[in-house]
C-alpha cells in the first residue's frame, strides 16, 4: 500500500495558489490513507498550517497520479522562467529537485514513457538556465540540495549545470542549441540505468566487467531510440561523451576533429563532477582545484581549450566569492 504513494512536502501546497490538479492524502497509519484534498478544488492554506502545528509535514499524492503531480511541478518551473507566480530561487531548487527525483525514477523504472520525461527534462533545463543565469553559485546550491539523492541523479543535473555553464562561457548563445547540451547532459548517462548498478562502485574490475560499463553509452542511445524529441545532438552527447581529444577514448576511439563539440563539454562537466564526488573514486573526494588540476595533468584527454575556459570559471569564481 505505502508503495501506491509518493511522499510530498507540504511546502509545495503552499507554492502554489488556485487548485491543484491532483488528489492529496495524508497516512493515517501504514497502510492507512485518507484524502484531505479533492483535485481542482480551493484548499484552505489554513488547514496545512493546522497539520504542521501537528508536526505532519508529508502529504501524499497516489501513485496513479504521479504524472499530473509531474506536470504540476513543471507548470512551477514555468512560473519561475516567467517571473510569474511566487517561485523565488530557494523554492525553485526544491521544485527542481523534486521533479529530477520524479523524471529519474520513471526513467529508471519504466521504458515506455520516455517522451513525457522529456518533456519533463526539458523544463528542468530551462528551469536551470534561468537559474544559473550567469554565475555558478546556483548550481552549488543545487548541488548542496541533492546532496542526499540517489548518485546518478545528482551526477546527471550536475554535469548538465556545468555543461550549460561552460557552453554559456565558450559564446554558445542560441536557446535551441543550449537547450540540446542541457538535455544531452541530463541523459548523457542514462545508459547506467541497465549496467549492473555494483559495477559503478566495485574497486578493481575484470576487463569483462570495465566492457560492461564501458557499454553505457551504446545502451543509452538504445534507450532513447525511439522517442520524440531526442535530437541527433543529444544522441551524439550520449555516444561521444567519453570520447578523448587524443583519440583514446570509447566507444570508437574518435579523435579531436570528429568528436561533437558539445560532447567535448559535456566530458569536461562530466569528468569534473566525478572527481569531485565520492562514489566514483571510493573514498577519495577532491576539491574544485585538485579536480581541475588533474584533468589539466590528464593531457591528451580533454579538449585544452575548452578545458582552460573551465578553469576560468572554476577558479575565477572561487576567486570572486572569497573577496565577498
Ligand atoms: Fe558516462
Ligand atoms: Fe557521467
């Protein structure tokens, strides 16, 4: 029973002001749910102050209406891009983080509906270039917010924020193009989500299991095969993001010239993100300038120019905030 239920923060009732699109619940007991809200109807912000007073902080919306919920969190995310609404920047990053958790999970669990997930993903996108705006203290916040989240998820947006801050660096400018790093990023390894999940954290692998993970971005692109709205830019992300510039990369060993060049930015956000999280390397987790500075020893591997503008940014900003 519980499983027909998706826990929500009782914030979110308060985020939005007309009639929500779906029922809510509250638990009564473990497998006890009663409604306290009927869809399209007013609610009382009053009687969510009565709960709290409670200490009941989560509400529930079934399962069976997972997508409206979804789509609700979407049309918030729209209302920040807008300026509409009351969505300031600290609500956004808890909408945000809600709708990735929700977009990851259906595309971890179910492979039919691909294209509402990226109709999702897209305004996850948009909701993170209207946040980064032009600096990447946002994006450190975001990732302070998916902190606890399950590691590809965070791994995803994360690396989609960097790519879109580093196109926005290097003079991509044009919306659709931003739009196709932004989406490539999120899904670049969405391929991890049907290679055996111990492989990723399991120190010294056999040549059989590296070829296992090394097959993530081949299956990726399997997954997003069919579904509308998957750009050939963002298949060529997922195919070429562990491409190398000296051409020892998989999975076709592409060198410099052949490699898509948002593929080389997504590379750059990915391997930066990975250094500088924990679950990649065991324990090891390096700081901002330790990440930089073995990628930069790591010569060959990555595109050097793009790699010194990531570095402008990287340590530029450390600069900035430290003379606040
Ligand atoms: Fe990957
Ligand atoms: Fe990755």
């Amino acid at each position: 029973m519980a499983n027909d239920f998706l826990p929500v923060t009782t914030k979110f009732i308060y985020y939005f002001t007309g009639p929500l699109p779906f029922d809510v619940y509250i638990q009564l007991a473990d497998d006890k749910y009663t409604k306290i809200y009927h869809k399209n109807s007013e609610h009382d912000p009053n009687q969510i102050y009565r709960y709290e007073n409670k200490d009941l902080k989560i509400l529930y919306v079934s399962n069976e209406e997972k997508n409206l919920f979804g789509s609700f969190l979407c049309e918030l995310i729209d209302q920040f891009n807008t300026g509409k609404g009351t969505i300031d920047k600290a609500k956004m990053i808890d909408i945000m983080k809600t709708s990735l958790e929700l977009t990851y999970e259906k595309i971890i669990s179910e492979n039919d509906e691909l294209e509402t997930n990226m109709q999702w993903a897209t305004h996850q996108v948009k909701g993170a270039l209207h946040l980064l705006e032009d600096d990447i203290s946002s994006a450190i916040e975001v990732f302070k917010a998916l902190a606890g989240d399950i590691q590809l998820l965070k791994h995803s947006y994360m690396v989609s924020l960097f790519s879109l801050v580093l196109a926005k660096k290097l003079g991509i400018n044009n919306p659709k193009n931003l739009m196709n790093i932004g989406l490539g990023a999120l899904l670049h390894d969405v391929g991890h989500t049907r290679v055996n999940k111990e492989l990723f954290t399991k120190q010294n692998l056999t040549p059989k299991e590296w070829e296992e993970i090394k097959d993530h971005p081949q299956i990726g692109l399997k997954i997003v095969d069919f579904t509308k709205g998957i750009s050939s830019d963002i298949r060529s992300i997922i195919m070429q993001h562990h491409e190398q510039y000296n051409g020892r990369g998989y999975p076709n060993r592409l060198n410099n010239s052949l490699i898509f060049p948002p593929a080389k930015i997504v590379a750059i956000a990915d391997g930066f993100c990975s250094l500088l999280s924990k679950a990649s390397y065991g324990d090891t987790q390096y700081s901002a300038d330790q990440a930089i500075k073995m990628m930069k020893d790591d010569i060959g591997h990555y595109d050097p120019e793009f790699l010194n503008t990531f570095e402008m940014i990287i340590i530029g900003d450390k600069k900035k905030s430290a003379r606040k």
